[in-house]
C-alpha cells in the first residue's frame, strides 16, 4: 500500500468521510507546503497527548477538571447527561442551561458491541451518592438507542437517593411544520406541551 492509500484509508475511519473525500483531503494536504502537513501532524499528535477526560464529569480537557466543572458560577446540583462531549457544545451555544455536565462517553448499542459497562453510568452514580445533586437532566438522542440508555440512567439512579431525574422535552423543531412531521415527533411534542 502507498503512503496515498494510507493517508486515504486514516481519513476514511473519519465520521462523514468517505472514500471519495478521504482521497480529496488527502491529495489537498500534498499540493500543501510540507511545513502545513508538518504542522497538522504535530497539532494531531499534541492533542493526542494533552486532550484526557475530565475527573469529574468526563468532559474533553486539558486539565483534570474541564472548563464547565471549574466554573464557580454552574449550578453543581444540576447535572445534565449527554452521550458524547460534543453534545455539549449544542447545549451551551441555546445560552440558557447553568448547571453542569456528564459525559457517558457513547449510548448503549448492543449491535456495536457497547453495553453499561462501557458507559460512565455507575461513575454518575457514584457522583450523585456522593451528594450535592438534586437534578440529573437526562439529555442522550431521541433514538432507539439514545432512549434505552435513558431508560438505564433512570434505572441505575432510582436507588441513588433523593435526585429528581428528568429527560429534556423532545418534539417539533422550530419552524418546523406539522404537516411533514413523523407521528411519534408529534406524540412526544403533545406529550411534552406547557401552559402558554
């Protein structure tokens, strides 16, 4: 195999990149100065070695407690539950949530070989049995598998003590339009209606 092939077949094992744009990137990087490919390898390698969760909530950091963690104006009883790290760079650009996060690092997949043991549920566990928490907002996707790992967070916190559990309201997108919505969409939005 080239060293082509190799750089083609690297970026292809990237989420949204197939083997078409893989080979784009790959032939961009050579028509680059070898100092930008010098520098994109270094910035890879760097971040490889400095990026760790975070001891807390499992954030991606620098350091041993993230950005959000360290923060002393966050709500620290209010912990809301994403799948991913990425996750919480959506909630925080709506500007309204205060609280702070835990990262579960994936949703349960059987299928994709993912089960409890792979998520940080019994360290959410342990954080809320360490006390201080009265909210744990559950916020993984709304699909099959985003809500079956809700279902376990919920399960494995019911003996955690007193934490009210919720799971953010899902259903109809603004400026979306009644007409093309799918029917669950539409019964998880009536579900979830509030006083006007």
């Amino acid at each position: 195999m080239s060293a082509i092939d190799d750089l083609a077949t690297e970026f292809a094992k990237l989420p949204g990149i197939g083997r078409k744009t893989a080979l784009r990137l790959t032939y961009h990087l050579l028509k680059q100065p070898a100092e930008q490919s010098r520098r994109l390898a270094q910035t890879l390698l760097t971040m490889g070695e400095r990026v760790r969760p975070c001891e807390r909530c499992y954030n991606l950091t620098e350091d041993v407690l993230c950005a959000v963690c360290r923060d002393p104006r966050r709500d620290q009883a209010v912990v809301c539950v994403v799948e991913e790290a990425s996750d919480i760079g959506a909630i925080e650009r709506a500007g309204e949530y205060r609280g702070v996060y835990h990262v579960l690092g994936g949703r349960l997949s059987p299928l994709d070989g993912v089960g409890p043991e792979d998520l940080t549920v019994a360290r959410l566990v342990e954080r809320v049995r360490g006390g201080g928490v009265r909210e744990v907002i559950v916020a993984t996707n709304p699909s099959l598998e985003g809500e079956a790992t809700a279902l376990l967070v919920r399960r494995e916190l019911a003996g955690a003590g007193e934490v009210a559990v919720t799971r953010i309201a899902l259903g109809l997108p603004v400026g979306g339009d009644l007409e093309y919505a799918d029917g669950v969409t539409i019964a998880r939005a009536l579900t979830a209606r509030r006083a006007m």
